[in-house]
C-alpha cells in the first residue's frame, strides 16, 4: 500500500473514531464521505448524491416538520455559494421511524492556492436537549396555568374577605368595632393589591416598588381619609425592584403608618401632606416616610409604644432585618427604614 493509501485510510478511519458526523463533499456537491457517527444519525449511507439529492435521500426536514429543499440546506449553500453555515438546526427523519434533531456547520475547503477542494458538513445530535427543552417548555406551561388558577383563587378570597368585612362594618354600631374593622379592611385591602402587583408583574418573584407604593399609598388614602384632604407622594429610583418578601413586610409597615397619620396627624388641619422617598445608599435601601401633620407625643418611644399598629411595624422590622428610627427635629412625624 502507497503511503497516500495507508495516511488516506487511516484519516478516514480517524473520522469514523469521531463522535460528531462528518460528510465531505468533492467540489461540486457530490458527496463522497459519511463518517460512521452521520450514518447512523441518518440511517441512511449514501455516497454519490448530488445537492439536488441531499433532502430526499438523507429524509431531511426543517425543524418545523415541513421538507427542508436541498438547495436551502447548509451543505448546498456552502457548496453553491461558498457561505459558512454554523450551528443550524433541522430534522432527520430516519427510516425506522424515529426522529433526530441535528445542529449542524457547514463550509467550504481550499487548498493553499485558494482552489476549491470540496465542503464539509459536521453535525451533532441533539434530540436529548430538544426533547428536555420541549419536556421543560410543557412543565412551565403546565405550572403557569396552575399559578394562574392559584392567583384567580387568592383574588376571589381575597375579595370574598373585604365584601365579609364591609358587610360585617354596616352591621356595626360599636365606633370601636368600626374602628378595628376599619383597620382590618384597609389590611385585607393591602394585601389584594401586593397580590394583584404581583399577578400583573412580568417577574413574579418582585416588584417595582416605585409603581407600587404610588398605588397602594392613595389606595389607603382613600379607603382612611376623613374630612381633611391629604396628598399623597412616593419619589424612588426608575425600575427599583425588590422581591416579595421584602415588598409584603414593607407594604404593611407603610399601611400602619399611613393609618396613624390619617387617624391622629391632620385633626383640625384644612389639608394634610404625606409622602415616601425610597433611596439607594450602598448596598442598602432607605424608605423615609413623613406627614406634615402634629407630630408624635412628647416622650414617644417606638420600642416602648404598646399600640398594635407600632407593635406591627417592630414585627415587620425584624423580618426584613430592617432598622427603624424617628427623626425628631423634622416637623411633624418622620420614621426611616432601612435594610
């Protein structure tokens, strides 16, 4: 044997070691090598086909189940035109009937002087990841109509509970029971709209939190205001967003504020003013809540406060690891958050 023999032979018998399929081509498209990883991708070993043969001999079709034209293929395209094809998907029906997801690269060989030797077309099996992506894809679908079910039941009960409240408030005569029932409702009330915040965000897991607390803010401004009209503003940085289990603690801890406010900060005023400014410093958030009203008791102390709604706020602190504070020199009451 010739030792252009024995290297050819033992190139090609190298290709057929690869795992990746190989199919070489002369300089007209003519195939003339299918290494063994291709043939048995394919099922099929056919030498001699031309480009015009490639898709109805080798059953390809693009990965929408419709044929796949020859001249259209990476191989041809590399043969014809010279492109270089990389990473293309299509199908392989093979003749047991099974189906293989191939991603093949194609491009054309040329000697040293720029002559055209012929094209080579490399694929890969990828029906594992295809069918796992498929697999995956039906189980978020699956989950995602189940969450949508889970979201439509906590928003009917959700609602079922403040229709129960109201219902249970018109039947009340007690101004104490008004009171707490009140309370409860704007709580209840609260807690729908961190729901529907959520149902409506993109991420589920988070909220922008600007949006948000704009929202919520006038929601229970409207739902606890008295006689004097009080405005409400919340300033924080575009698209903060912080997960749901900082926004839920957060939410409620504003509520309790906002409630003292618009029970006790504004009597006797013709207007009233409150407002939340959310700030980035470091690595940490700052939520800094004010009114303008009467300020706090002289001598009031936030861990000595036996009242339920500071006693909330103290809870909700500690969720979040949060650090809360008054500042006594501004003008009326002022508290700041942080973690």
């Amino acid at each position: 044997m010739a030792e252009w023999e024995l290297l050819s032979t033992l190139q090609a018998e190298a290709w057929n070691q690869l795992g990746e399929g190989m199919i070489i081509t002369d300089p007209q498209g003519v195939i003339r090598f299918v290494n063994r990883a291709a043939s048995e991708m394919h099922g099929v070993t056919e030498l001699g086909v031309e480009t015009e043969g490639y898709s109805e001999v080798y059953n390809l079709l693009r990965v929408d189940g419709s044929q796949y034209p020859s001249c259209e293929l990476p191989l041809a395209r590399a043969v014809r035109d010279g492109e270089v094809v990389e990473n293309e998907m299509w199908l392989i029906d093979r003749p047991d009937g099974t189906r293989v997801y191939a991603e093949g690269s194609a491009r054309r060989v040329h000697d040293e002087q720029g002559k055209v030797l012929g094209a080579v077309l490399t694929l890969r099996d990828r029906t594992v990841r295809e069918n796992d992506i498929m697999q995956l894809r039906q189980a978020l679908e699956t989950q995602r109509m189940l969450l949508d079910e889970v979201n439509h039941r906590v928003a009917n009960n959700l609602g079922l509970l403040i229709s129960l409240v109201r219902y249970q408030r018109r039947q009340t005569t007690s101004d104490e029971a008004l009171a707490v029932l009140d309370k409860v409702q704007v709580r209840l009330q609260v807690m729908a709209s961190i729901h529907s915040a959520l149902y409506r965000s993109d991420e589920a897991a988070s909220v922008d939190v600007g949006s948000y607390f704009v929202q919520m803010m006038q929601d229970v401004a409207q739902a606890l205001g008295g006689e004097t009209p009080v405005s409400v503003e919340c300033m924080a940085p575009e698209e903060m967003v912080l997960p749901v289990n900082q926004v839920i603690p957060l939410a409620l801890a504003i509520n309790e504020l906002m409630t003292n406010s618009l029970k006790y900060a504004f009597t006797g005023r013709d207007s009233g003013e409150i407002s939340l400014l959310i700030e980035r410093v470091d690595t940490k958030r700052i939520l800094t809540y004010r009114d303008n009203g009467v300020g706090l008791p002289a001598g009031f102390d936030l861990d000595a406060a036996g009242g339920l709604g500071m006693t909330i706020i103290q809870t909700l602190a500690r969720q979040l690891a949060a650090e809360i504070k008054i500042v006594r020199d501004a003008p009326g009451t002022c508290f700041v958050i942080s973690f």
